[in-house]
C-alpha cells in the first residue's frame, strides 16, 4: 500500500495486515505525517504523535503496534474489508457507498428483484404498535402521520394535535404539517434541500423514487404528512413574464392570461436567435436556426437531407423546406407532419415513405421479431429494395437510434435520428433545460478588449464554475443482495469470522441496520451581523450538543467555520440520545458553543428547544447569527447559583442561562467533581471542553489535538493570503486563502481589475450604482447581479471602479439612467479597462422607443416587439422596461435577462448597514466586503455616527477638493486659488501687524489708555493671521496624508478653531474698548485722567481676555476627529458636535461676541459726531447745528463704516453657528 522497505525487514508479512510496534517505526523514523498519508487510523496516529513527543519511552508504549493493512482492508487490527475481491482496486469509502446506492437504484427502476427477498425492512420500536397485518413494522414516518396504523388504542397518534395548534414567530415560515417553524429567509432558498420535514418550503416537486439510491440528508429526513407533500395553492405562483429565453419558442411554458401566453404573437419574433441556434430543435419552421451548425455536412440556408429514391444525401435550400412537398426521406424537411399528427410522442418522428403513418426513431432498422419493441414497427412502412441498402449492417436486436449507439452512427442515420425531439412540444418546463443568459455576438466594449481575448479567464480553476471530473478505476460488481443486506446501511467483511457486518448512518442501528434510531435532525446556518472582511482572519469552532436538563452532554458535532469561507454552508446534523429509547422524563435541548479557533478563546452560546419531544424525530432549522463582541459573563444571575467553579452565562439567542463549568467539574450547576478516569487528556497547546471533546487551534486535528496539518505548511496562499486547512474529515490535503483586499483566486494570485470610468458629454455626478452582470459559461446557471455604490470626487471627470469579482457586463445608474460602460461576450481577465459613457451608451426606456399603442399592450404582448427595437435604433446598445434589461447585439437582436429596478439594497438581510443606509455587497451570496451608502448627515463604516447638530468650519468645504496621496501640483484649482489667496492674506496681514506695531509701540501713545488698547489690538492681530495660515497648511497636509499623526491632527482640532475665535473676538471688543474710550474722552474734555484711563486699560485687556476664553472654553471639549471614508479616500475631519442646551448656549455667545463690540462701536462713533457737533456749533454759530451734524458725520465717517464692515466680514462665521445641520458628505 506505500513504500515501508524500511519496515518489511523486520517483521513477517501476515494475512491482511503488517505489525509494527511504535518502537520500529521511530528507529526507521517513521513520522506520524507518514503514517496519516497511509491511511491509517487517526487514534493509532495520535497515539504515536504522543510516543515521539514523550521524553520517556515506556515498555507498554514502545510496544504499541501499527498495523499496515493490505489493499482493500481497515480497522484498526486490518479486520474489514469491503466485499470479496475488492484488492484488486484502491477505492474510497465514498466511491463503495456509491456503487450500492447506485445498485439500489437501478433495482428498483427495474422494479426487480424484490427488496424484501433480500433485506428486512427498517422499523420504529420505541412504541408498543400492534397493526392488523403482524408481519408489517411500524415506521417513524407513519406516526403522527394523520391516521390510525396502531389499533392498541393509537399509540402512533398520540399527543399529535399539539403539532397543528402551534405558532411561529412573525420571523419564521410554518410548515405545512407537523407544526415545525423555520427562519423566514430559509423559504425558497434551496429547490433541492428543503428545511422542512415534509418539503413544503421549496415549490419543485420531491421524486421519493430517487432517494432510493440517495442517502443523504435531504432523502432520510423527510416525511409526507397527510398523504402527500405538496404545497398548498396560496403558495403556488404563476408565471407572468417568463425569462426571455423562453418567448416565443414554441413551447408553451406559462397558462393563458387573457387568451395570451408566451407564444402568442410571435409574428414580429426572430426564431433564430442566440438561444434557438443550434440547440437541437427546429424552433423555426423552416429550421433556419438548425442550419449550419457544428458538425453539419451543409452550409449555411440549407439541410442535409436523404433522398427517397436512393438514399443518397443532398444539402437541401432553406426554401424547400416546409413547402408542403415531402423532399426527403423521413420527412426531415416537413417535419410539421408528424408533429400535427402526434404531438405528445416526441420520438414519432419518421414518416414513412407514401404512407401518412409515422413511426418511433427508435425502431429504425430494428428486425428482430423478439425485440421488445415489437418486429412490425419498421415493416409497417412498406420497406422497398432501397431500404435494404439502408439498413443491412444493421440488423441487430437494438435500433440504431438507441443513445448508447449515438457516436458510432454515419452521418445519414444520424440525420434520421435526430428527427426524435428533445421533449414534447407543452412540455413542461421541469423536464426541459433552462436556457439561462447568454452572450453570443454580443461583442466586446470598449472595443479594445476585443484585441485581448486570448487573456481569458481559465474557467477550471474555479470549482463553483466547472467541475473537473476524475476518471477513477472501476469497483468490483455488488449484487443486488449485498447491496440490500443492510437495508440503508454498508457492508463490510469481518476477516476473523467471515461474516458481513453492517455500518449503519446514524438514523439506523441494529445488525442489519434494521432499527431506526430517536434523533434530532439540525439544519444550521450562520451569519455575521458586521462585514464578513472584519472576520478574515476569524476561524470558529462550533460545538453543537444535544443536552439534558443536568447539562449532560448526549452527544455532539463539530464545526470548523471560517466566516468569509463558508458563509452560504448549510449544515445538517444528527444528534442522537445516549438512552434507547430515549429518557421521556428528561428535557432536551440543542446548546451551541463557539469559540475562536486562533487564540482559543470562548465567544458565545446559542440555545435551541425541542418541540414536541413525543415525536420520533425532531426536525429543527435555524441560522446562528454571530455578533462581532463575544458574550460576558453575567453578574445578574441568582447568587451563586453555579458555584465555586462554574460562571453564569446567558445564551445569545434568547433569556436562558447555563452554567459553564471549568475543567473537572460537572453538573447542572458545576457542583460535581469527575472522577479521575473521566478527566480531559487534551494536548497542552488545545482547550478542553469536556472529557473527550478537545478544542484545537488552527491547523491542528485528532481527537486530543496532537497531529498538525501539513496542508498550509507550505507558502500556499499568495501576496500574504491567510493560508486555512479544510476540515480533516471532508479533505486531507486541500485548503482555502483568505486574500487581502485587492487579491483574489484560489491562492490569491489574482489582481483585482480597475476600471476607469470616464463621462463624455454628460453631466458628472456625485455618485454611481455599478451593476455587474455575470453570464455562466456554457449556460449552466442563472446570471449572477452584483450592485455596488461609488462617490465621485469634486474634480474628477472620471471615477474608478475596483472590482474582486468576473463579470460580462458593466451598467452604471445614476439620475434615473442606466449606462452600458463594459461589455464581454467572453471573460476577460484585464487587471485594467478604461471606458467612457456618453450620451449614445445610454439605455433608454421603453417609454421613447415604442410608440403609444404598443405602450398600452400587455408586457406579454409587449415584448414579441423587442426585436424590433434594436432594428429600427441602430444607435442605441441597450434599453429596458419594468422587468427586463435588453441589449442589442451585433446581430440587431434584442437580448434581455430579468433586471430588478426596485432593488433593496440591503445585503440580504444583514442588517449591517444602519440609519436606513443602503448596503451594497461584492458577491450575492457570500461576500467579502460590505460597503453601506450614507444618507446625509450620517458617517462610518455602518453609518453608525451622526454630525447633526454639528457645528464646522468652512476648511471642511475645501477639505472634499482635496485630492489624497496627491502633490500640490495636481492638486485641483480651488486649492491652489484657496492657497494663494490665504498666502497673500497672511503677508498682507503679517505686513499691516508689524507697521501697527512699530506706529504704536511709541511711548507718546502709551499716555492713554487708548493708546495700549491699540498696541494691544496690534499684538493680537497677528495671532488670527498666523492662524489661518496654519490651518489652511495643515488642512492640505492632513488630507493629503503628509501629515499622519493623529495625535497632532486632534491638538491641531482643538487649539487652532478655538485660538482663532478667541482673538478675533478679542480684537473685537479691543476695538469697542478703543471707541469708548474716545467717546468718553468727547465728553469729559479738560477734566479727561490720563493716568486713570491707563490702569483701567490694563484691567480691562486682562478682564477681556479672561471673559472671553471663559465663554469659549466649552468648544475643545465637544471637537473631534471622525473618518469620512469611501472604498477609495479616506478623510479625516473636525467637526463640533453639540448637546442642544449648549448649541443654543455657543450661539448666545457668538451673537454677544459678535453684535456686543458692534453696537458699542456704532453708540461711541454717534456720540462722538453729536458730541463733537455740539461744541462746533457753541463756537461757530454761523452754521446751523444740522450743519455742524452733517459735516462730524462726514469727518467721522471711518468710525461708523469700520464696524459695519467687520461685522459683515464676520456674518459667515456667524451663519455657520446658526445654520450648521450635518455635514453631507
């Protein structure tokens, strides 16, 4: 089985295995890497992990013994084997399981031989049944199943009507039967795997005939309730537009609605199209759509077509096809014949030759008069001599239609062959392939990318894209009664006796697998409420316990889930009780453990009740929704209830508490001490949860955590991805990178692409909703939307996309109107793309392109025109309605795919966006990165903080024209007019402080106090100008990251607003101080006191100045920093964040500061000019006082119009207090 030479010398070969002691294998060192490459048990594994890891060797240890099994036998001791001649191959235990389904499958589609003669059916024996027939058991699905099968007074419908009158939550969808509640965003999120027990969450139809070789979840826990399982009509929709691919096709795939369905009025439809070529159907009539294809013999308008006279074959013109003449044999050019004349038998397709009956494909050349089929099929058609050179190689007991002999056949029985059709015509929709969008001739935009098409993404490097299929070696046939022998168990051979045994799921037990088992079946899911990128790093270990009431452990799973990896997993758990039958006195619930993985930490609980515990199987779904702050340990829990060695712990989920009890202790309220056999012998770098239930940490496995994976051992994840083993039990090799922001693909070896996006012609606007669409290759899925949203900085003319994800085509939306900006037939793997919209790219309405009748038709009516669109508008690329979004190919063909205008943007419920923000993900179903869109007044990451009432500066208005990680050269014009005026302001302002200083620093002023209320205005003025100058410096350095100290930045918040306001009102109230003085001195004249004024100057400037830093001493305290951020820049701002009392308080303040020093000023200058007028009219009476009036006002003019001035420059400032709301960034 490996290469062990080392080892084969020292101990004789036995039968199915090879001993070895761990002794042997450390002297051949032997890793234990090795030995779990072998295949061998991971507790033997372990055990030798230990030994190596032990400084002391003991005897009983180094004589512990490795069995190095044949090819073909497991176990431990190498007792089991498979079947009987199964060494000749190496399968897996998955490739075994699947042979025998599959052998049950084919049995019974045969309907032969009879499973009964082979296997004993399972039964339910946890109720006393007694039934009519004694030789037939109960099964766990006939309980509660709406009727008597136990005529021992009903024991199997007991305590069942609890099951109809219970409720859900408003959150929650009721199944139809049996009363189970499921989460709301589990309906119809899974056609194939439904969450209900009787599968009436999911609207397609269940086939229990496939479950027959399917032994999965889904298939074993289900259970029809009352008969059958089928939704109920209130939930059943109908179809009213269906997907484009669908119209006109001649199929009809919705009911009439208003004598209209999808294949009415077809008559403006082009049948070929990029969904009807070549698809093996002739859904135009004269099969213009089939003509040319790959593999054809004929060119282009013509069909290959066997002559009647001599089977000779010929390419036939398109205009002789469906004329009404019977050209060709078989009828392959009027093909209409046989469909009218049997149109629900897809296979009755040949006409026969000058007779009107037409015959199944199928019996072509089939003579044998003991074929099933019957010998007078063919002969029925009047065989000739010609057909005799037709058919004699072929006379065999198989037709040569028949698919297994489909690529053996010569072209000529090929043409007759394919005249069976793929499904009836009103088939239904389910038997038929759906034809999902598709991109063909759809070309390439910008024009470009179309010179790089051979960069195409390889598709098989993505799993979720294409399958890589494995061709593995053929097992052994299993006969019908191997396969049965355990019912829906496996056999295996026990060497020493010779016997089969069974391994049974856990749904089963018995010998034969023949019992079935008390369970609760869990669906778990789990979600994180914050962006699934603030996990990257996060590994969970999930712990899921089905436990008592004593918060005994029963039994339990693991889950090892990484939240950017894994977030779409749905996973479906058995839990099994230790009793059989199970305890009824007890109570049981589901308890949900997780803890994070890297630095085993304990993160929270989850408590899940089980309903109706008399039910032999509790179904239960739920999704686990993770918040980002682990749970504490809670104080309000009854006094110590849990004791000395336990902690009170709340469930996340609901108001239960439990008792979390540290190591070697047990108990409902960890008041019992374990014995010492039943203590944890976790390894030490693990945590131990419970004896025998060990947490690991990352990339470390086995029971007692003693082994490492050596699937991230390597440099695997590339540009410093984070490297995660997959779960041991799904993979021993593989791994999953978790990729920095910017990288992707398997080992992060991709480039995110940039897109740049220009505006021609168009008004630019502030922001944009980009719409990727994804088409799968080869049709295989629906297309794939992702909507992300994108601001546009002040100055640009052009915004740039990042985008982690493929895509075909690039829509951009902003004010109502859609743009085509990228289009890809084909995948393109570009790291750039540059693009520009204009007004030709557009998408309009169809409200501007059909005229009003054809406005008033019905959508189904409506649509058959869309072809037409794109013909008479060769100018246009796209268009759209309420439903669709169209796009005009290079064919003129109308090809449009289902589009959501309303869209809520709320990254599938998260609800990690908030203040009604929009939240826009990179990917539908799992996505790395949220991005929330703001509305006003509203900032962060989730829009979680507010700025109104929020008071800030004009700089924060320059702050948005400021390009980021830019040079003042390519900074935009308004920064550098904004510079260059405060330059000038700052010299001119430096100059006029420095002439005010020298003019009043002379001693002669210094007589009055006038004259120090100046010299002092003129020391302060600097300060203001200085001011302004910094901050404008220091805006432009901080916002362009030259500046990164964010300590500074926030002394930078604080001091500069707060010194600028506090001069400026300063030399204010300087300047009122100045006209006081002057209009007392006016009125005191003579008996003026110089000295007196003096002192009272100084006062004065110190009182001044204490006033006003006192009135303005609450604004550093309300000053902070917040992070205005997009996916590109990233800003930091200061703003002022009042409480109401004191936003009215500041304004009080700003308009006494303001108005104060401005009444004082106008009252002084007046009472000087009247004053002043008085005492001139004393003296010279010539002139009237009116006179003397007008000519003070005129001499003293400077003194009223100064302060108006002042106070009109210091209006903004003003308006700022009064009006500031928010900031809308």
């Amino acid at each position: 089985m490996q290469d062990q030479n080392a080892l084969t010398r020292a101990i004789p070969s036995t039968r199915q295995g090879k001993p070895y002691t761990f002794y042997q294998l450390h002297q051949n060192n032997i890793t234990s890497e090795e030995l779990y490459s072998w295949s061998t048990s991971i507790d033997v594994v372990e055990d030798y992990e230990i030994y190596l890891n032990s400084k002391i060797k003991t005897s009983e240890t180094s004589q512990s013994v490795f069995y190095n099994c044949s090819l073909g036998w497991f176990g431990r001791t190498c007792q089991y084997t498979f079947i009987k001649g199964l060494s000749f191959v190496r399968p897996t235990f998955i490739d075994f399981v699947t042979q025998v389904f599959d052998v049950k499958r084919t049995a019974s589609e045969l309907l032969y031989p009879n499973p009964s003669d082979h296997t004993i059916y399972s039964c339910y024996t946890h109720i006393k049944c007694e039934r009519d027939l004694p030789e037939i058991c109960l099964d766990w699905r006939e309980i509660c199943d709406g009727k008597v099968d136990c005529v021992n007074g009903g024991q199997d419908e007991m305590f069942c009507a609890e099951l109809e009158i219970s409720d859900c939550a408003e959150n929650e969808y009721r199944c139809h039967y049996g009363g189970q509640c499921i989460p709301k965003e589990m309906f119809h999120d899974d056609e194939f795997n439904s969450d209900c027990l009787d599968g009436t969450d999911e609207p397609e139809p269940f086939f229990d005939s496939i479950c027959v070789g399917d032994p999965s979840f889904h298939c074993e826990e289900r259970s029809c309730r009352y008969s059958l399982c089928e939704v109920n009509s209130t939930e059943k929709t109908q179809i009213q537009v269906p997907p484009f691919s669908y119209l006109c096709d001649r199929f009809v795939d919705i009911d009439a609605i208003d004598n209209e369905t999808d294949e009415t009025h077809c008559e403006n439809w082009l049948c070929d199209n990029v969904y009807t070529r070549c698809d093996g159907v002739w859904n135009c009539l004269n099969g213009i759509d089939e003509s040319n294809c790959k593999g054809s013999p004929c060119p282009s308008y013509t069909h290959p077509c066997l002559l009647p006279a001599n089977n000779t074959m010929i390419c036939l013109p398109l205009s002789k096809v469906n004329d009404n003449h019977i050209d060709c044999r078989g009828a392959t050019d009027e093909r209409w014949f046989c469909q009218q004349l049997y149109p629900s038998y897809t296979t009755s397709r040949y006409k026969c030759w000058n007779d009107s009956k037409c015959i199944n494909t199928r019996h072509l050349c089939n003579l044998e008069p003991d074929h099933p089929y019957g010998r007078d099929q063919f002969i029925d058609c009047d065989l000739h001599e010609d057909d005799e050179q037709f058919c004699p190689t072929h006379y065999t007991p198989y037709s040569i239609c028949e698919p297994e002999y489909s690529d053996d056949r010569t072209i000529k029985e090929k043409i007759l062959c394919d005249l069976a059709e793929k499904y009836p015509r009103g088939s239904d929709r389910l038997y038929r392939e759906d034809l999902h969008l598709k991109l063909t001739y759809s070309g390439y935009y910008p024009t470009d990318l179309s010179d790089k098409k051979e960069i195409t993404f390889d598709m098989s490097q993505n799993s979720s894209i294409k399958l890589i299929q494995f061709n593995k070696p053929a097992l052994p046939e299993i006969d019908f009664e191997t396969a049965w022998f355990c019912n829906r168990g496996i056999p295996i051979m026990v060497s020493s006796q010779r016997y089969s045994m069974c391994l049974c799921p856990p749904s089963y037990y018995g010998n034969r697998c023949q019992y079935q088992n008390q369970r609760v079946s869990l669906t778990l899911q789990f979600h994180t409420i914050h962006s699934p990128f603030m996990w990257r790093t996060i590994v969970f270990q999930f712990f899921i316990m089905l436990v008592d009431e004593e918060n005994t452990i029963q039994s339990y799973e693991q889950i090892t889930y990484s939240p950017i990896r894994d977030c779409n997993i749905k996973y479906n758990i058995y839990l099994l009780f230790k009793d059989r039958p199970k305890n009824q006195s007890k109570t049981y619930n589901v308890r949900i453990d997780a803890y994070i993985m890297n630095n085993l930490t304990y993160h929270g609980s989850w408590y899940l009740s089980i309903p109706f515990p008399f039910l032999p199987v509790n179904r239960l779904a739920s999704i686990v929704t993770i918040p980002l702050r682990a749970q504490q340990i809670q104080n309000d829990c009854d006094e110590n209830i849990c004791g000395k060695h336990g902690r009170c712990i709340y469930y996340f989920s609901s108001n239960n508490f439990f008792c979390q009890c540290d190591t070697n202790w047990k108990g409902r309220w960890c008041h019992l001490k374990r014995h010492s056999d039943d203590k944890c012998r976790c390894s030490p770098n693990s945590l131990c949860i419970e004896p025998g239930i060990c947490l690991c940490t990352l990339n470390r496995f086995g029971s007692r955590c003693y082994l490492t994976r050596s699937s991230c051992k390597l440099n695997s994840c590339s540009n410093r991805g984070l490297c995660l083993s997959d779960d041991q039990r799904i993979s021993e090799s593989n791994f999953t990178c978790i990729c920095n922001e910017g990288y992707w693909g398997k080992e992060c070896e991709k480039i995110s692409t940039f897109v740049d996006i220009f505006f021609s012609n168009i008004p630019i606007p502030q922001a944009i909703y980009a719409h990727l669409i994804r088409a799968y290759e080869n049709n295989t899925a629906a297309h794939q939307r992702i909507t992300t949203f994108t601001k546009i900085p002040l100055d640009r003319n052009f915004v740039t996309l990042k985008i982690s994800s493929l895509f075909n085509i690039l829509f951009i939306e902003f004010d109502k109107a859609y743009y085509l900006a990228v289009i890809q037939e084909e995948i393109l793997f570009r790291n750039y793309i540059r693009t520009e919209i204009n007004p030709s790219r557009q998408c309009l309405s169809i409200d501007k392109l059909l005229n009003s009748l054809e406005l008033t038709l019905s959508i189904l009516h409506r649509v058959k025109y869309y072809h037409r669109i794109c013909q008479n508008h060769q100018q246009f690329s796209c268009f759209y309605d309420d439903i669709y979004m169209c796009l005009c190919n290079l064919e003129r063909q109308a090809n449009c795919f289902s589009f959501d205008h309303n869209m809520t943007y709320d990254c599938a419920g998260r609800f990690y966006c908030e203040n009604h923000a929009q939240c826009y993900q990179d990917h539908p179903t799992c996505p790395k990165q949220l991005l929330c869109a703001c509305p006003d007044c509203f900032y962060g990451a989730q829009c979680q903080f507010s700025t109104k009432d929020s008071s800030f500066s004009m700089d924060i208005i320059l702050a948005y024209h400021i390009r980021p990680h830019v040079s003042f050269a390519d900074q935009s014009f308004p920064v550098k007019v904004s510079l260059a005026i405060t330059s000038v302001i700052v010299c001119l302002g430096l100059i006029n402080g420095i002439c005010s200083v020298m003019t009043f620093a002379n001693k002669r002023f210094y007589q009055v106090g006038c004259g120090i209320y100046l010299i002092a205005n003129s020391i302060v003025s600097f300060f203001p100008i200085i001011m302004i100058g910094f901050k404008l410096t220091s805006l432009i350095l901080t916002q362009t990251f030259a500046i990164k100290n964010r300590t500074y930045i926030l002394i930078s918040c604080i001091l500069i607003d707060f010194l600028l306001d506090t001069t400026l009102n300063i030399g204010n109230w300087l300047n009122a101080c100045v006209a006081i003085e002057r209009a007392i001195n006016i009125c005191r004249g003579v008996k003026f006191n110089k000295n007196r004024s003096k002192k009272i100057a100084k006062w004065t400037i110190v009182i001044l100045i204490l006033f006003i830093i006192l009135t303005a001493l609450h604004k550093p305290f309300y000053r902070e920093l917040i992070n205005d951020e997009d996916q590109y820049d990233r800003r930091t701002l200061c703003v002022v964040t009042y409480s109401p009392w004191i936003k009215q308080y500041d304004i009080t303040i700003n308009i006494i500061h303001l108005f104060t020093p401005f009444i004082i000023n106008i009252i002084s200058a007046l009472i000087i000019i009247i004053i002043a007028a008085r005492k001139r009219s004393s003296a010279q009476t010539h002139l009237t006082r009116k006179q003397h009036l007008k000519k003070q006002l005129d001499e003293h003019k400077h003194l009223l119009i100064s302060p108006i001035i002042l106070v009109l420059l210091a209006l903004p400032r003003l308006i700022l207090v009064l009006f500031s709301g928010c900031m809308k960034s």
